[in-house]
C-alpha cells in the first residue's frame, strides 16, 4: 500500500505539471496575440495611408486639377462640364451651385434623397439611427457609425448641415437630384 506523503507526491507532480503546460500554451497564446496585433496595426495604418491618398486634393493643389480639366482647343465646354457618374467608393466632391447629385454615390444619393423627402414633408431633420430604420438596416452600431461617417463626410463638404450634433438636413441650396443642386 502507498503511503500517505507518496499520494501526496504524485498529486503535486501532476498539478505541477499541468501548471507547466499551461504556461507554456499561455506563452504560446501571448505570441499568437502579440502577432495579431501588429498585423490588425498594420492593416490599421494601411487604410488611414490609403485615405490620406484619396482625400480631396488641398486648395494649392486646386490649380493644377483646373489646368489639366480644362477643355483644350479640340474639345467642346460642354464636354467638360457635363457631370460624371459617380464610382462606387468614390470621394464627394465640395457641393456648388449646379453640381448634379449623380457626382455622388449611390449610398450618398440615398442620404439626399431621404433628407429630400423629410424637408418637402416640412419634417425636421433625421439622425442616423433613423437614416437605418429608414433604409431598412438594423440599427446596430457599425451601420449607423456608417451612415454617421457618410453624413459627415456630407456635411464637411458642403451638402448637408448638422444643426444639431447627430441631427442632418440638407443644406441651404441644395436641391433635388434632376434640377441639379
């Protein structure tokens, strides 16, 4: 028969044991970590150096956009002008008397025409939250940090204004898609 102390042993190896395994597999786990980490940073940088790139070109680069947009002797002014059709994921252009909503996104026109409709209804503007319900998406916080960020970006260029934090409408001038803005 073993004795007491021999049991008592045995029971401490194994707990030692099992104490070492889950050191190392916890070590294991903390690299695993440590690693995705630095890709979920890197990926993190790489999107905000991807934005920086798409932003809006800064006022001392305006002119060398005008330069190259503007007709040469063989094109006509009204090719030029004529508003192209937004891109999916395209920027939003500064708003400006006649500016066609077609510059914009699907997404953006769909923000517009929804604020459209609560001003002609003499309703009062609409938060994000219910932009979603409207929309049909569930009010769950990254589609309306979503529509939030869009709204925003409306706002920061001139097609919306925010008079109350978190509240949209449209801004002063702009109007319905076919009349141009």
């Amino acid at each position: 028969m073993p004795s007491v102390v021999g049991l008592l042993e045995q029971r401490e190896l194994a707990a030692r044991r099992r104490v070492d395994e889950l050191r190392e597999e916890a070590d294991r786990v903390q690299a695993e970590l440590v690693m995705a980490k630095r890709e979920w940073k890197e990926w993190a940088i790489a999107r905000s150096r991807v934005g920086e790139v798409l932003a809006p070109v800064d006022e001392s680069e305006a002119p060398a956009l005008t330069e190259r947009t503007t007709p040469t002797a063989g094109q006509t002014e009204e090719t030029s002008a004529a508003p192209r059709a937004a891109k999916p994921k395209s920027q939003v252009p500064m708003w400006r008397e006649g500016l066609a909503w077609s510059v914009l996104s699907v997404d953006y026109q769909r923000i517009l025409q929804a604020l459209m409709d609560r001003h002609r209804l003499g309703q009062g503007p609409l938060t994000c939250q219910e932009m979603a319900a409207l929309f049909g998406l569930d009010a769950v916080p990254a589609k309306v940090e979503a529509l939030r960020s869009k709204a925003k970006r409306l706002v920061a260029r001139g097609w919306l204004t925010e008079p109350q934090s978190g509240r949209f409408t449209l801004a002063q001038g702009v109007t319905g898609p076919g009349a141009g803005s």
